[in-house]
C-alpha cells in the first residue's frame, strides 16, 4: 500500500473508531461506519449481519432493497447459502468483481436478479471466532479489486468489537429491564394481601394434597389444580413453587379471567414498541419475567380460544414470540394451572382445546372443597383468630361449642375464603375473648336443602359493610376500611361499586 492509500487507510480507521465511541445505536453507528467507508471503498448496498447458530440477523443496512428480498432489521434468515454463510464458515473474505462472470454461491442469483453486479464480503472477528459479516454491494461491475480487501478487514475487526460490546449492552439493558419488571411485579405482590400464610388442616381429604405436592414439586412437572372457588388453589401453587428447584426464582401469577381479552396476549407474551395502538415502548411478559422460575395460569378455563395455541407452543416446545417481533424468544418456565371449571365439558363445548388440556393435566391435583373435610375448621378458626386478633386489637382465646357446631355444619359455598372473611368480621365484632358471630345470617343443618346457603358475594358484600360501619364509613386513610380489609381503597371503592354497597343515611 503506498503512502497515499496509507494516509486514506489510517484516516478511514480513525473515522470508524469515532464514530464507535460516539453512537450508542445500531442504525446510528453503522450509518456512520457507512458514511466513512463510502469515501474510501464505494457502495451501493451495504448490510452488517449478526450471527448466532446457523442463522443470520440484519444487524443493521445501508441503501435499497433488492427487488423480491426483503431485509428486515434484525429478521432472521439462513446463513446457508449465502455469501455471508460462506465467509462465516470458512473465516475469510470473499470478492466477487463479476457476478455474472464469476463463481456463484445459491444466494448470489438473489444479487443478480436484483440488479447486484459486484461484492466484497469480510468476517467480523472477534477472539479468533466469527461472529458476524461486512457484505459491500455495487450495482456496477469491477467496482472492488483485491488491495480493498484488508482495508475491510481491519475495518470489520474494529465493527466487530463495536458489535460485541454492544450486544453486551443490549443483554445488560434486557436483564437489567427483566430485572426492574420482576421488582415491580413483586412489588405488587408484596402489597396484596394473600389468604393465608400457609395451608391449615390435617384431615384425611387436604393430607392427600399434601402428599401430591411433595412428590410432584421437585419434579418440575407442569401441574393443573382443580377446586371450588375459594379453596386455596394459589396456595398451592406457591407451595409447589417453593419446594420445587426453582424457588430461588420468581413464582409469576397470571388471572386469565381478570385480564380484558385484548390484553392477555400481550400480558404472557410481552409486545414490540409500535405493535399496536398504544404500544409506546417496549414490554417483557409474564412467561419472560418467569425464566427459570414459574408461572401460575390461574383461571385457566377462562383463557381465549385463540390463544390456547400459542399457550401450546410454549408448554411444548419452550418458544413464543412477542406480539410484533419477527425472532423467537426461548424460555424454561414451569407452569402451574389452576380452575374452578370442568374443562373437559368445556371441550366437549369447544371453548377448550384437548391437546391443551392434556399437556395441563400432566399432573393434577384436586382441592376438596372445606364441606368435604370440616374436621380440618377448628384449627382454621384457631389459625384465623390469631391472624386478625393483633390486627385489630383483640385477644380471641375461646370459641363456643355452639359456635364451632355451626361453623362445621355450615355448607360454606365459598370455602376457606368464605371462611376467613366470617372469621375476620367475628374478630372485629368480639366484645371479649370468646368469638362473636353476632348477626351472621345463615342457616345452619342444612347443606343440602335450597336456601340454606349464601353465594360468596352475598357474604363478601356483608363483610365488607361491617367493617365500613365499624370504621364509619371511612375508606381509606389510617384506620379505614381498605386497611382493614388489606386492600387498596381503589380496589375497595371497585369491589363496592360491583356488590351495590352504599352508605344508607
């Protein structure tokens, strides 16, 4: 190389490397390298590609695009074939002055369909290996001779530890995002007030759930939980999580009935920034923030038809794709369902598919529901008279005969959550040290005949219009009812609105 070409060499690497440390984007510094490259070794088309695997990825592209191929930012395509694939796997730079004239690999009839007359192609190296490709295209013959070639290649040594620094970024950037949604999620979590600390019982109903959870737990096998409202399903699910290998990771919970239609797609999956109307940036899903961790699907029958398949694809194979993305995101989740309907009649209706629900019930687990094992209410009622006692300022150390009688001959519709809500407002009510049911309307003896129940509603509703009147309808502030309650006043004011509870002067 002569002086001249020299002085043009050492100026073009100096223009790479400024433009490396000033541009943070992809698009932003390889429209840099272009600009400084151009004046040196002319192009018509120029695309940096990304290798991972036997798959190349449009890292970033200058100028237009051939006529029938498309060359999508980062879209994965197959490096067989190609010029950049060949480059890869032989880790040399390949020149070609005359397509037309000159040996041709599959993907070089692409080129000269689309008007490409000319190429040079050099590796990105980086610690000895190849992780990506230079490709310059010329509409115009013999634009490119051999002295272009390791001028190339000192350039793409310095892209490649742009590119290699950079994807480091990004896979800080995405773990680091990870991390601050799975804070946030748990967060929320943290605030909400879960049922029980533990599951109370020792009948012979809740000892066989308790046998089933130790021996699938470790396992990791998925699991479908099945139950009345009420009977503790999340419980356990996160008793399986933290006895299972994974418990150092996120147990994620999902409510497939609680979430719009529109949404849950995007809430398990995660979407692209401008994927829809709405989509301002960019959002990681539940099955994401789950990675090496669990899912808990509950409310599982409730989950749209149309999106069962991909929830399929998943439990199958481990892969999904963000709503708007092109590339597939690989994820090892173990996933936990819970539901209250009968899923198989829900097949049977086509509201829920098979193959779905037999990759589900791999390993089911059946909570009783709490009219089916009343032995266990004594210690409940115990368990639950400690657990609200403090919070409000009581000591409950006895409960009546009576009392207990009509606790266990109640058909509790709404199981241990009917349960825990009769318990809390007895506490509440409780004059002294013996539990005061005082005004509960039920009528007891009487399971099987009509009228001797209350649905859950009627007794949420009643519950939480004694805790207003004991806090004078106060909502929310110190000592309102939402702390009582353990809830967020918004929720509150939400759930009065939904049962019809208003002040009556």
């Amino acid at each position: 190389m002569d002086a001249e070409n020299s002085e043009t060499g050492y100026r073009l690497l100096l223009e790479v490397n400024n433009a490396i440390i000033s541009n943070l984007t992809r698009e932003s510094l390889f429209r840099a390298i272009a600009e400084a490259l151009r004046k040196v070794v002319p192009f018509d088309r120029a695309i940096l590609y990304d290798a991972e695997n036997d798959v190349l990825r449009t890292f970033a592209l200058e100028g237009p695009e051939l006529p029938g191929h498309s060359h999508d930012l980062h879209r994965d395509v197959s490096r067989q074939g190609t010029a950049a694939g060949w480059v890869l796997d032989h880790g040399q730079s390949r020149l070609r002055r005359d397509i037309e004239i000159e040996p041709r690999v599959p993907a070089d009839e692409i080129m000269v369909a689309g008007g490409v007359r000319a190429y040079v192609c050099v590796p990105l190296m980086a610690r000895g290996r190849a992780i990506g490709a230079l490709l310059l295209q010329s509409f115009a013959p013999n634009r490119y001779a051999v002295e272009d070639v390791p001028l190339l290649e000192e350039v793409a040594k310095q892209i490649a530890l742009a590119v290699e620094n950079m994807r480091a970024f990004e896979e800080i950037a995405r773990l680091r995002a990870k991390l601050e949604e799975e804070n946030r999620y748990l967060q929320e979590e943290i605030k909400s007030d879960h049922n029980f600390e533990e599951i109370v019982g020792q009948s012979r109903a809740i000892k066989e759930v308790f046998k089933a959870i130790e021996a699938v737990a470790p396992a990791g096998a998925t699991v479908l939980i099945t139950g009345d409202t009420g009977t503790g399903k999340e419980l356990v699910a996160r008793a399986l999580h933290n006895l299972s290998p994974r418990r150092g990771k996120a147990l994620i919970k999902v409510n497939c009935a609680a979430l719009p239609a529109g949404l849950i797609e995007s809430e398990l999956f995660g979407h692209e920034k401008g994927a829809f109307t709405g989509a301002i940036a960019r959002k990681i899903g539940r099955f994401e923030l789950a990675h090496g961790g669990t899912l808990f699907l509950d409310e599982i029958g409730d989950l749209p038809l149309e999106l069962q398949p991909k929830l399929l694809r998943v439990l199958q194979e481990g892969e999904f794709e963000r709503i708007g993305a092109s590339h597939t995101i690989t994820v090892d989740v173990r996933v936990i369902a819970a539901t209250n309907r009968d899923l198989e009649t829900a097949i049977r209706e086509n509201r829920f598919r098979s193959d779905l629900y037999y990759r589900l019930n791999v390993f089911p687990i059946r909570l009783p529901p709490l009219r089916e094992r009343t032995e266990d209410i004594p210690l409940m009622v115990r368990y639950l008279t400690l657990k609200y006692g403090p919070r409000f300022g009581k000591r409950i150390s006895n409960v009546s005969p009576a009392i207990m009688k009509m606790l266990q001959t109640y058909s509790w519709p709404g199981n241990v959550r009917e349960l825990e809500n009769v318990i809390e407002r007895a506490t509440i009510l409780s004059a002294g040290a013996e539990l005061d049911l005082g005004w509960w309307p039920m009528t007891t003896g009487g399971r099987g005949r009509a009228g001797a129940t209350r649905t859950l509603e009627e007794v949420e509703r009643e519950h939480i219009r004694a805790v207003l009147e004991l806090t004078g309808w106060r909502v929310s502030g110190e000592r309102g009812a939402a702390e009582h309650l353990g809830m967020k006043p918004t929720t509150l004011e939400a759930r009065m609105k939904k049962l019809g509870i208003t002040r009556k002067e």
